[in-house]
C-alpha cells in the first residue's frame, strides 16, 4: 500500500497548476488543453484514491472536483501545491511515528494482568500444598519423601516460567522505551513542516524579486534605447536630453538595488533550504518504529510462553498428585478424597486461565494488526 501520492500523479497535477496559472496562450485553446490534460488526470485520481492515507485522498478528491466543474481557479497555484505536497507527506510521517503509541498501554495492561495471574497461581499452589501436607499426616512416612519431590518438581516449573515472564516483560518494557524514545520525534516533524513553510513562502520572495528586478532592467533598456533615438533626432534639445538622461540614472539605481534584493533573498532561500533538509534527513533517519514493534511483539510471545509454562508446572503437579493420591486410598479414603476434588478443580481453573491468556494475547496482536492497517486504510 503506498502511503503517498506518487511522484507521477503529482508531477501531472503541478502541470495541470502551472497550465491554468499561466496567461500564456488564447483563452480559448487554453480552455481545451486544460480540459483534456485535467480528463487525463481524473483517470490517474480513481486509480490511486484507493490506495491512499485518507488525508491524501481528501485532497485529490477536491482537486478531482473542481476538474470535474471545471473550477479551475480552485486548483491551487504550483508554489502552494509543492507546500501540500510536503505537507501530506509529513502528515503520512507524523502518523508511522505516531503508529506504536495505540498499542502500548494494552500491552502493559497485558503485562500486569500476566503478573497478577502468577502471583494468584503461585499462591494457590501454596494453599494447595499446605493442604496436601496436613492430609499426609495419617501416613506421613510412606509419602514424606514422594511429596517432598512432587513439591520440588512443581518449584522449579513455577520458576522457570516465572523467569521466562519477567525476561519477556523486561525486554518488552525495553522495547517500550525506545518506541517512546522515536515518539518523541513529533517535535522535530514539527520543525521539519515549519522550516518547509518558511522555505516555501522566502521561494516566492525570491521569485518576486527576480519579477522585480527583470521589470526594472527592462525599463532600462527602453530608457537608454529612448535617449539614444532622441539625440540622434534632436541633438541641440539639451534640456530634455538631461531629463532623459537623468531618468536613465534613476533606473540604474532601481535596477542596482534589486540586484542586491534578488541576491539577499537567494541567500536566504538556500540557508532555510538547507536546514529544510536537514530536518527532513534527521526525521527520516529515525523513523524505524516497524523494527520496535516486531522485536516487541517477539518480545510479548516469549513472556506468554513463560505464563504457559507455568499452567504446565501446576498440571504437572496436579498428575503427580493423582497418583499419589490413588496410593493413599487405603491409609486416608476421605481425606485424600477432599483433597484431590481440591486439587483437580485448582489444576483445572489454572488450565483455563493460561488458556485465557493465550486468547487475550492473540486479541491484543489481531488488534494490533487491525489498528496498523487502519492507519493506512
């Protein structure tokens, strides 16, 4: 999906500006080349419209109107198209910069969920244990030690998923950071559109200037051509020969102080031309948002892993229990029974939690997804 106008498309309607702004030709041929280069262009518009951000859509859908009703004075003047051109293309930018900030807060809030579902689950595993200690009591010497490394077992899956958990969420929070880092870089975009603007408007001060300076040469020359022809005819008229002569000297000094006008306003043209693409290099140096984003939802991945690797520890633990639990029918039938309904409804709850936190991070990364394509829908 492209994400602005292309420079075809934009290089046709700067023709079609410049055609319409121009007072070069008869009204009448004119008109005709301004309509069939405004019909080609209408053609160009329906094929791109679609592909585009909706700011750029917008903007051709108004030029393609005033095609359409032949309103071409509402076509804007090739000077201020440049500047929408510039302007459309720091808006697609402002928007990639601005793309990882709809989706952060859902992954911390994803995160605390995960944090506070495995200190529920740790807990539980805890009760779950102290009751199983309290119901080996009746034959605490045959299953002391089965016990002690069914627990051990359990520790250590708890663990290792734990770790894997704070190790994802650390390297998300990381990731997280340098995101908010590159959203930080709204204000240089700010900087690169306003040095744009300026540059713009100090292009046409330099074009008024040359205007300026090219009208006054221009009377000039006819000035001097005039003084040359009437002294050839009148060379004994030494009063008017003066006045033209000295209306020939105010010209060269009008003419010498737009020179130094012309020269004032291009070197101003290009240092704010200069520092306009500075600007611009500097923002789209930085703009590498989409490497974040995937090492962030690698990132989320792998902390989910961790969240079902613990499940595992306590299904784990929950089969060991079973058949521990089958061994002990004969010392403690009632006790055992209680205490593995406990143990199978706690295994089961934890299996349904994990299982709704995978759905809730396939939620977040469908949502995602959507909202990227959105941006650019």
């Amino acid at each position: 999906m492209n994400n602005s106008i292309s420079s075809d498309l934009q290089s046709r309607l700067l023709s079609l500006s410049s055609l319409v702004h121009e007072d070069k030709g008869s009204p009448g041929a004119k008109s005709s080349e301004v309509e069939e280069v405004g019909n080609a262009i209408l053609k160009k518009i329906y094929a791109e419209n679609s592909n585009l951000p909706t700011s750029a859509r917008l903007y051709l859908e108004k030029i393609a109107s005033s095609i359409i009703d032949n309103k071409w004075s509402d076509i804007p003047p090739p000077v201020e198209m440049k500047l929408d051109f510039q302007k459309l293309k720091a808006v697609t930018t402002a928007l990639n910069l601005a793309i990882g900030s709809t989706t952060i807060d859902l992954f911390e809030l994803f995160r605390f969920i995960m944090e506070q579902k495995g200190d529920e689950a740790y807990n539980l595993a805890k009760i779950s244990i102290l009751d199983t200690r309290l119901a080996l009591d009746l034959d605490k010497a045959r299953f002391e030690e089965q016990a002690s490394a069914n627990h051990k077992e359990m520790v250590a899956g708890v663990a290792s998923g734990v770790l894997q958990c704070v190790q994802g969420c650390v390297q998300a929070g990381s990731s997280g950071w340098s995101i908010h880092k590159n959203r930080q870089l709204g204000p240089e975009t700010d900087k690169s559109i306003e040095a744009d603007t300026k540059t713009a408007n100090q292009r046409i001060k330099l074009e008024d200037a040359i205007a300026e300076k090219t009208a006054i040469a221009n009377q000039l020359n006819q000035a001097k051509i005039d003084v040359s022809s009437y002294k050839a005819n009148n060379p004994n008229d030494t009063t008017n020969i003066a006045n033209l002569d000295g209306n020939v000297k105010k010209l060269e000094a009008l003419h010498d102080k737009a020179k130094v006008k012309v020269s004032e306003a291009s070197s101003e043209y290009n240092r704010l031309s200069e520092k306009s693409k500075e600007l611009s290099s500097k923002v789209d140096r930085a703009t590498n948002l989409e490497r974040f984003k995937d090492q962030l939802r690698s990132n989320i991945i792998q902390a989910v892993k961790g969240a079902a690797d613990v499940g595992v520890a306590y299904l784990r633990y929950e089969a060991s229990e079973e058949k521990r639990e089958a061994d002990m029918l004969e010392a403690a039938k009632n006790t055992t029974d209680r205490s593995a309904n406990a143990m199978s409804e706690s295994g089961r709850k934890a299996a349904e939690d994990v299982k709704k936190l995978l759905q809730t991070f396939d939620s977040i990364l469908q949502m995602m997804d959507s909202s990227i394509k959105k941006q650019f829908s």
